[in-house]
C-alpha cells in the first residue's frame, strides 16, 4: 500500500500490533510529536488521541483514508524505545492508565502485568485504606494480641473500639494481610497502653495523671519492700510483677503524651550506661559520672 505522504514507503497496518513501529515511524514523519503530558500530538499541536470507555487513549491516525488506532501508552514506548518484544506488554507503573509520560511506563510479562494490576485492584490494604481504621502499627499489635497473647476477638474487639468481627478479620488476616504479627511484646506494647489512654481530658490532664500514676505505683513497689524487710511479709515475686507492670504503664502512657518514642529512652539509657560503666560497674564510676563532665 503506497500513499501520497510516503511514496517510498511501505505502510502495512492489517496486522495492527506487528506493523506499530510502522505506525510511530509515520507519525514522526507526519512532524507529530509527544508532548509534556504524554500525549502524541500533530505537528499543529492537536492531541492525536482520545479516551476509550475502557479508561486507556488510544492514539489514532489515517493513511490511505483509513483511520488506525493504537493504544497510546504502547505507542509513546514504542516511539522512545522501540518495537515492544514478543510477549511483553507496557505496564503503568502509577497505575493511572491515562498518565502514558514515559518515565511512567514499563514493560513486563503479562503475568507480571496481571499481578501489578492485582494490586491496584485492591489498593486498599492497610492503613492507607479510606476506610482504615486502624494503623498497620495498631493491626500489629491487634493480631499480637489474638495470635500470641490467645486473646479471643470479643476481648480484643472491647479494648480497641471495634467489632468483634473486624477483630476477628484482622487477627485471621483477612485485613492488613500484609501486616506481621509481632513477637516482641515491647515492639507494640506502647500501641496497646494507647489504647487505654483516657484521651477524653486532654493532654495537659493526661500529663499530670499518669506523672501521678507512675509516683503511686513507685510507691507502692517501694512499699512491698519496705513491710519485707520490716515488717517480716514475705516478699511475693507475682505482686512485684504487677506494680511493676503499673510502673511502665504510667511510663509509656507519659511518653505517649509527650510524643517520646519509648524506644528512645531504652537506646539513650543504654548509651548513658555503656560511657558511665564500658569496664563493668565501680564505685568511682558511679560517684565520678562521665556524663556530667
């Protein structure tokens, strides 16, 4: 087939996908070209393409008055980088199948492509949901509790705020799927105290409620100690446990408030022992404090 616009030129579109660069080849001769927005555009500036029901431009251009269509992404590739390889398709890697900018396309297998797609079809995992009610931290630690503290949903579900079956959804995996379970209980236990925190008074009631808090509780550690040894009661490891549990409460829920990572603490107290102690505990270490000088 010989035209008027390329008279030594062979322009054969009957097999639409193989014949492409044919197609890009004559647009580039036509004086088209792709502009900012990735768009095939005449050499008058006018977009040479238009959006199809199915989301995709398709690129369009007659010859021999007849018009041929290409879908616009495959033609901007092609246009940059040639003739697509068999069995590879051009991916959107934003997922926007109208953004055809080629920093925004690639090529893949249409397995792969399909896989990408999966995704997008279901973009909403997680917290970045609209619909999120919990952040992956917080499904964290949710599942923590169902998964290796043997909470049942009911529990968790009146701890956090929802229903037992969005518990049970998250704890099971079928939400946050992509969200570990947690093995460390002090990598989500500061998460679990945030949800009992009495956020209702506000931040500067908060703040002197748990400082209170963690003076009691000190105290009442203090206390057991204190009737042991003089008071001749024996010394209950278990109630030990339990102030001391308080104890960190009232210490996590302060670092809550004031926006401390509770890890922060842990890592800058270890720093401070390791410059005060590096040979091992002593006396003069302790009196003569590095960290004051």
């Amino acid at each position: 087939m010989k035209g008027s616009y390329f008279p030594d030129e062979y322009y054969d579109f009957e097999s639409q996908e193989d014949k492409l660069p044919l197609f890009v080849e004559m647009l580039k001769n036509r004086g088209c070209y792709i502009s900012e927005d990735g768009h095939v555009r005449s050499k008058k500036g006018n977009m040479m393409s238009k959006l199809a029901r199915n989301g995709y431009y398709l690129c369009f251009a007659q010859y021999d008055k007849k018009v041929y269509y290409f879908m616009e992404h495959r033609v901007v590739w092609v246009w940059y980088n040639g003739a697509i390889p068999k069995g590879l398709v051009v991916n959107h890697k934003d997922y926007n199948t109208t953004n055809n900018k080629i920093e925004n396309l690639e090529i893949m297998t249409q397995k792969e492509n399909m896989e990408y797609s999966r995704c997008h079809m279901n973009p909403c995992r997680g917290e970045k949901s609209p619909k999120a009610q919990f952040t992956n931290k917080q499904a964290g630690a949710i599942k923590m509790l169902g998964k290796v503290c043997g909470w049942t949903p009911k529990q968790i579900a009146s701890l956090v705020g929802c229903s037992d079956a969005n518990a049970s959804r998250i704890v099971n995996d079928k939400r946050y799927p992509d969200v570990a379970t947690p093995t460390d209980i002090m990598s989500c236990y500061s998460t679990v105290v945030d949800f009992t925190r009495n956020k209702g008074i506000g931040l500067v009631e908060e703040l002197k409620n748990y400082t209170m808090g963690l003076c009691g509780e000190s105290g009442e550690v203090m206390d057991l100690v204190k009737k042991h040894m003089y008071h001749g009661k024996e010394l209950n490891p278990a109630e030990i446990v339990y102030e001391l549990g308080d104890v960190l409460y009232y210490l996590c829920a302060i670092c809550l408030v004031l926006g401390i990572d509770f890890d922060e603490i842990m890592l800058n107290n270890n720093a401070k022992l390791m410059a005060r102690y590096k040979d091992g505990y002593s006396i003069e270490q302790s009196l003569n404090r590095i960290e004051d000088k």
